[in-house]
C-alpha cells in the first residue's frame, strides 16, 4: 500500500465511546453503536491508509485516530433530480395568472 | 494526570463552563428555582446600542425586509373574501455567512475577543457553526465546531455536511460525531484542552445578538408600512431566536405584536437515534428542539440559558416537512428568492396565519438562510426518497415524519396546527419541581414562574395545587 507522507492533510477516525460505555437512556440502537469521531489535520509522521496515527489540527491540537482519507473532499450535492418539485412552480404560477 | 474518563469530564461540567463562558450563574440565583432573569441580561450582556455597534462593525444586521407581494396574492385567492394579510420577510441569508445567527455570534465572538480567549468553541450542526467561523475569522480567532453528523453506517446528514464546508471553508476546525447526547463530552474535553470561549448558543451574549432583528423588523415596518406588525413568525428550535426576537420588539415599543412560534413536526422520530437521524429532512427548527427547550430551558450547555421562549410566545404552531419544502419552492419561483428549506419553517406557518387575518394587517417572517448544495430542498428530497422516505403529492395531514413527506396537492391544505401552550407552561412547571426536586416551593419561586411561563400568580398556584406542591413564605 502507498505510503503516506508526513505533513499530508488527512482525516482520521476514533471510537470515542465504545457500545457499553455510552449513556443510560438512549434508544437501544443507539446503545449497540459505538460514538465515533472524524477528525481532520496534518499528518504527524509516514503511515498508510488504516495505520494508528497522530495529527496536528488546524488549532494545533494532536489527535490520534486510524488514518481514513488522504485530502478529504466534500462529496454533497442537490442529489437526484426530484420531478415533483418542478410540478409546484408550474401549478402556483398557473393558479396566479388564471386567477384559478 | 486528569482523569478524562465519561464519567470524570462529566463531573467537571460546571467547572469548565465557568472558565468557558466567564459569567457566575450563582450571583443571579434569588431561590431554589427562581434567578433574576433581567439582572443576567442586564448585568452580562449588552445594551441594544452596543450589540448594534458590534454588529455593524462586521457587517451583520439590517437586512432588508421584503414585501412578498405574490405569496401575499396567493394566500387571497384561497382565503374568504377581505382576509388575506401583507406577508413580509426579514431576508437574513444577507448577512455575511447566511443566516441570522450571525447576530448571536457576533456578540459571542466579540465578547471572547475582548476577554483575550484564543479561540471559540460551539456545539453545533447549524447554521451557528457558519457564523461562528465566519466571525472568528474576522476577528482573528482560532474556532473549533463540534457536530453531529453521521449515523452509524457514516452516512451525513446533507445538510451538516454542508455546514462543515461552510465552517471550514472560513479557516475553522469541524471535529465531526455519529449520533447522541454524548456530543457534550467531546464538547467539554476539547474546551478543557483548548481554554478557548464556550459560544454558547444560549448565553446572554447569544440572545442580546438577536434582539436586533426584532428591534430592526419593528423599525422597518413603521418606515416602511407606517406601523408595528401584528404578528410576527419565529421559528422555533432552542428558543433563542423567539427570545431575541420578542426583546427586541418590546425593546422598540411595539408592544402589541403578536409573536408566534413555529417549528416542523417531527413527531414520533427520536432525536438520540442512530435509525431516525437521516430519516428526518430537517436538522433544527423542529419539534424534537422546540418542545423539550420550551418545557426545560435548562437542559442547554450553560447553567441559565438566556432563552426562555415561554416568557413571549403568544401562540405556538406546527407546520410539516412537505408543507415547508413546498413553500421553499414557491419563495423561489413566485418571488425570486431561492432559500434554504430550514429558514422557511416560519414562512410556511405564515402562510396559514396570513389567511385568518384581514387584508390590511401586516405579518412578518424575521429570517430567511442561505441555500446551496446539501442544504437546498431537491437535495433533502432526494436523501429522503434514498433513505426509504415516500416522497408524495397528497394531503399533509396524512405525512408521518420518517415514513413519507407529503407535499400539498393544492396550497389551501397547508395549515398551521396549534401546540397548546398551557400544556406545555404546566409541564415545564412540573419539570421545575422534579429536576430541582423540591415539593414545596417559595414565594419568589412561584413568581418568577409565573415570570418564566408569562402567567398570573394565580395561575402558577392553581397549576401547583394540581401537582400537590406548596408555596411557602
């Protein structure tokens, strides 16, 4: 696997709270997950993708974590086209000219 | 070394909020229950001249408030004759990261600089993260932003993803959870570590930033219109935004405004469920916030919050996930104004109250936030259709949220239901007795809730007697 290189801008991965350490009164599929943490900075030392490792954020805290995504992107978007949604400007605008 | 176990950081709370917000909540304790609400505001927050200057000085505040002439014409088509108000929307998305927030934040935000914090911490998937960013970054702090964002599978929430572009698009640290409470642990260890300012959505700077906008909407409509509002529409969530607003109103004297609350129904979806977290379409401005602030203003991350909705709501409605994206729709197309869904949660309510109310009256929507991808109604749609949601033309009575969202077969179906607001000021009373766990109280207790629920004396006893609690001298 490639090596990636010290200072790359990353993101990693911790279970802050494991199933069993969680708070009492949460819904039970909420109880049978762990609490889980991304976090994004620069990479402390060399690791590959999966490695334990250890950051630097961008205030300077280091935090630990597995090594998920090498410059991470964002991936949001307006999703699939939704019809539905042109059928509303279509059905308002003729009820206000044709006075309906 | 410190202990940094669940269990110990949770200990800690009080301790490293007073360090974090720098107000002593304990001056303004007058009884067990009751603290001296104006003396807080008063005595750590900002006048209204002052919140003016700092929000002028970065480019927050005075926003436009539009006519919505078109919406208004449809509204009179499907109402009796001579009914039919003025619709008026305050367009906040003009402010610098999009949204009203930037209001509180930017007291917050000024008031950690001149404290000489580094840096400013919030607890938020919102709009707040953006705004607290976007003014860290004007007054050159360091800002770190905890959300909650993914379920367990890693699937975000469109919108939080969104927000985490903004935060970070303004030099800010976005630290990401799955679901859960347990967000506040995470919260708290990085305020430990950093030292930096708790932006608490909820302190007395958070609500003096909002009161502003009330003042603003009253101003503009006596230039604009020659008077006061009668009703003014607040979406509701944490109740900072219907604090704010409504102090800012009274501030600028108009007195007999009518202020009403309204948040989406998402009844029946439990906001602490890794299943039902992407099966919402709305992040805030719903009833999973709206009802358990209203009931207990407490529970937020300061010992007092400074939003107590129950002291001005009026009246408080409900509208539907579908009713809110069909309106979002009709902003864009009728009026020009292409939004995001969550700030159009007051507008939507509006158009149902606007149809019980004469021709010549006037109500207004005090926010409108930015739109873009993730946080755009075609994007909540889709996400809801790929999550298994019916997405469907039909009556919104019939919407069950996580199941379908139904958007209005005509606009006349979209209604406005109202939340019975004694209903909730009992059980925010009860909720009193039972978190301070008391089973009498004093006399300066039952007058603050009195204070606190915008009731008489005598009401506050009578709910009491209900509940077999004494009020003693």
């Amino acid at each position: 696997m490639e090596i990636v290189k010290k200072g790359t801008y990353v993101q990693v991965h911790q279970i802050v709270l494991n199933v069993g350490e969680r708070a009492a009164n949460l819904p039970e599929e909420t109880q049978k997950v762990p609490l889980e943490m991304w976090v994004k900075g620069y990479l402390n030392h060399d690791a590959k993708l999966g490695d334990e490792v250890e950051i630097t954020t961008l205030t300077n805290r280091v935090v630990k974590g597995k090594l998920v995504e090498v410059n991470p992107c964002y991936k949001h978007d307006f999703g699939k086209f939704v019809p539905e949604i042109l059928k509303i400007g279509q059905d308002l605008r003729r009820m206000l000219k044709d006075g309906e | 070394m410190a202990d940094y176990s669940y269990n110990a950081v949770m200990a800690r709370k009080n301790e490293i909020m007073k360090k974090a917000v720098g107000i002593d909540y304990s001056k303004f304790q007058t009884s067990t229950i009751a603290f001296d609400y104006e003396k807080m505001m008063r005595e750590t927050g900002y006048t209204l001249q002052e919140v003016q200057e700092i929000q002028r000085s970065v480019g927050v505040g005075n926003t436009p408030l539009l006519e919505l002439k078109n919406l208004t014409a449809l509204v009179r088509k499907i109402s009796p004759k001579g009914k039919g108000a003025r619709i008026f929307l305050k367009d906040e998305a003009c402010n610098p990261s999009g949204s009203f927030k930037d209001r509180r934040a930017a007291v917050s935000v000024y008031h950690a600089k001149k404290l000489g914090y580094k840096g400013v911490v919030a607890a938020t998937s919102g709009n707040y993260g953006a705004a607290v960013a976007s003014q860290a970054a004007m007054r050159n702090l360091d800002c770190i932003i905890v959300q909650e964002c993914y379920d367990s599978r890693k699937v975000g929430q469109p919108e939080i993803l969104e927000k985490q572009r903004k935060c970070e698009c303004y030099g800010a640290e976005v630290v990401q959870l799955t679901v859960g409470p347990e967000l506040f642990y995470t919260f708290l260890r990085i305020l430990e570590e950093t030292g930096y300012f708790n932006a608490s959505l909820y302190s007395p700077y958070g609500i003096a930033g909002v009161e502003t906008l009330g003042y603003e909407v009253a101003m503009q409509c006596r230039e604009q219109i020659g008077k006061d509002p009668d009703v003014v529409v607040i979406t509701h969530a944490g109740g900072g935004n219907v604090t704010g607003t409504a102090r800012g109103l009274i501030k600028a004297g108009a007195v007999n405004t009518k202020v009403v609350g309204a948040s989406v129904d998402l009844t029946g979806l439990h906001m602490a469920s890794d299943k039902d977290f992407n099966r919402k379409s709305f992040t805030t401005g719903h009833t999973g916030f709206g009802i358990p602030f209203a009931t207990w203003p407490d529970r937020s991350d300061v010992p007092r919050s400074a939003a107590r909705p129950l002291r001005y709501l009026d009246r408080y409605v409900t509208i539907k996930q579908g009713e809110v994206f069909y309106i979002t729709e009709a902003l864009a197309q009728l009026e020009g104004l292409e939004r995001g869904p969550a700030g159009n949660t007051s507008l939507t309510a509006a158009f149902y109250l606007a149809q019980e109310m004469d021709e010549d009256q006037i109500i207004v929507v005090q926010e409108t936030e930015y739109t873009g991808a993730g946080k755009h109604h075609m994007a909540q749609l889709s996400f809801a259709k790929e999550n298994g949601i019916e997405v469907k033309f039909g009556n919104p009575e019939d919407e069950r949220a996580g199941t379908n969202i139904i958007l209005p077969e005509h606009p006349s179906l979209i209604r406005a239901r109202d939340v019975d607001l004694i209903k909730l000021k009992k059980s925010y009373i009860k909720n009193c007795i039972e978190n301070y766990k008391v089973d009498e109280i004093t006399e300066k207790d039952a007058e603050f809730l009195a204070e606190d629920t915008k009731l008489t004396l005598e009401e506050v006893k009578n709910i009491l007697s209900e509940i077999n609690v004494k009020v003693v001298k």
